[in-house]
C-alpha cells in the first residue's frame, strides 16, 4: 500500500512537471510568434491568453511575466502554488 502511495505521488508529480514545461513552450511560442509578426513583444500575460488564447491552471500555476524593454524578450517565471505538489 505504501509503494502504491509513494508510486501515485511521484506520478503526480511528474504529471504537473510536464504541465509547467508545456506551459513554458506555449507563452515561449506566443511571445515569438507575436514579435515576428508586430515587431515588439506582448506587453502582458492577459494580452497573449486574449489574444493567441493561452489557458492554463491557475490554481496550479502562477506566472510572473515581465517586460525588460520592447526589444529583449519578457522575463517569465512560472511557480507552482500549493494547489497540487
């Protein structure tokens, strides 16, 4: 019972780690897409999940997007909240 316990913990947890790299491609995506299209990088998360459609957890995920200057690319941290470790 303890192995199983241990087994469905660990898979749990490999299951959110893929979530947030998958998270990371999508805003990492985004972001290019829409400087190789306009020329300057969105200037926030809300514009890139209204406007290329990016979803994701929020209860599992909090995103922290920040804008350096319009020709470096925006600094992104994901972390994962206390909703499922």
């Amino acid at each position: 019972m303890i192995l199983f316990l241990v087994s469905v913990h660990f898979a749990s947890s490999g299951n959110t780690d893929r979530q947030r790299q998958s998270l990371e491609k999508a805003i990492q995506r985004d972001v290019t897409y829409c400087y190789a299209t306009t020329g300057r990088y969105p200037k926030t998360l809300d514009y890139i999940e209204r406007v290329y459609g990016l979803t994701y957890d929020k209860e599992l995920f909090k995103v922290d997007y920040e804008i350096v200057g319009s020709k470096i690319p925006p600094t992104v941290t994901i972390t994962q909240t206390e909703g499922e470790k």
